[in-house]
C-alpha cells in the first residue's frame, strides 16, 4: 500500500493527506518524530536525502518527495487540475507563490511559535517573518475578492497547496479577522467532499 512518511502537524504533509482523501486513494502514514530526528538517520535518507516530509513510497523502493510535486503526480488527470490552459497555469503560479512567498513565513512562524520554539537569537527574524507573512495574505485577500477559488471557478490544487497552512495561520500569531475573503474561502474549501481536518486521523477505511 501506498506510504506517507509524515510529521501530522504539518502542512505540507496535510496537502497531501488531503488530497488522497479527497481521491478515494488508500494509503498508510508512518508518523516520522521530527524532535529525534528521524528524517535525518541514513535510513531515512535514502528514501528522500534532503530528509523532509512529506514523502511518499510509491511502492516498495520507489520514492517522491515535495509536496506539490506528490500533489501534482498524484491528480495529474483528475478534476483537481484544470483543464483549461490559462486556469491549469494560475494553479501553477498559485503552488509557486505558496512555497516562495506563503509557506516560508507563515508556516516556518507557526512552526516557531506552536511546536519548536522560536531559535536563539532568531525573535527580530521572526518579526520579520510575521510582516512578510502578513504581506502574502493581503495578495491571497485581493484575489479571492474576485474569483471564489485560486485557479477561477474550480477548486483546485492551488485551493489544497494555500488553505493547508493558512486555515492554522493563526497559531503563527496572524490575525485572520481581517481576512473576510480568505474566510469565507474556507468555508468553500472545507464544503469540498471528503474534506479532511488537519487534526484528524486518516479514516480507518483506508
């Protein structure tokens, strides 16, 4: 069966969780503890070696790593990519602005602040994080005021790729209420069939 190697609270992981949920597709987690370092035993390594998660065994030896690409490889033909030329390409610009200019703020002060601690040294820079952060919302905040999901009309990968980190954005100390566009994007994304919550478990069905 298909295997994702995770850390739960993450949301890059939770893309991924989500989207297979959303498939139909069964698969098993191996909850990988990130505070001993399980990423980083050569064991580890030599299924993905920039010992990251999510990654996924594919089958037995056969591995793929970075969330958007396991997004990609895995709803490659399905309605979560749209079949327009212009809509598919915004998906794409989307999932870039996610892990360029979204997921290193937002997430990395979620990270920070809810799990591992702010580093050393490191409170100016997580200032600095939270401003830049703020700064990608107001762009997702402008867009969603004109279409209801990032691609148009269509949910898509970009929805999943954006709403894993921002629905918990909060827990980075962002305040969302001044969002009313990305709030009610939630409610669209998480009125998607086969929604799955960052917190629960994948259901025993698969």
């Amino acid at each position: 069966m298909l295997k994702l190697y995770q850390f739960q609270p993450s949301g890059n992981c939770y893309k991924v969780r989500l989207l297979l949920n959303q498939l139909g597709t069964p698969f098993q987690v191996v909850e990988m503890d990130l505070m001993a370092g399980a990423t980083r035993t050569p064991e580890f390594k030599a299924k993905n070696p920039i010992a990251r998660v999510p990654t996924v065994e594919l089958e037995p030896g056969k591995f793929l790593a970075e969330s958007n690409a396991i997004l990609w490889y895995f709803a490659e033909g399905t309605p979560f990519i749209p079949t327009d030329k212009l809509e598919r390409a915004r998906m794409l610009q989307w999932m870039f602005f996610e892990q360029y200019s979204h997921e290193p703020y937002i997430a990395v002060a979620r990270a920070w602040i809810s799990f591992f601690g702010v580093p050393a040294g490191k409170e100016r820079e997580l200032e600095e994080r939270i401003q830049k952060g703020y700064v990608a919302l107001d762009v997702m905040e402008g867009e969603l005021k004109q279409r209801p999901f990032f691609a148009g009309n269509q949910y898509s990968l970009a929805d999943i790729s954006l709403y894993a980190y921002t629905h918990v954005a909060e827990e980075g100390r962002f305040d969302l209420s001044r969002y009313p566009a990305i709030r009610a994007w939630f409610e669209r994304v998480q009125a998607q069939p086969r929604h799955l919550r960052i917190t629960d478990a994948v259901p025993a069905a698969s």
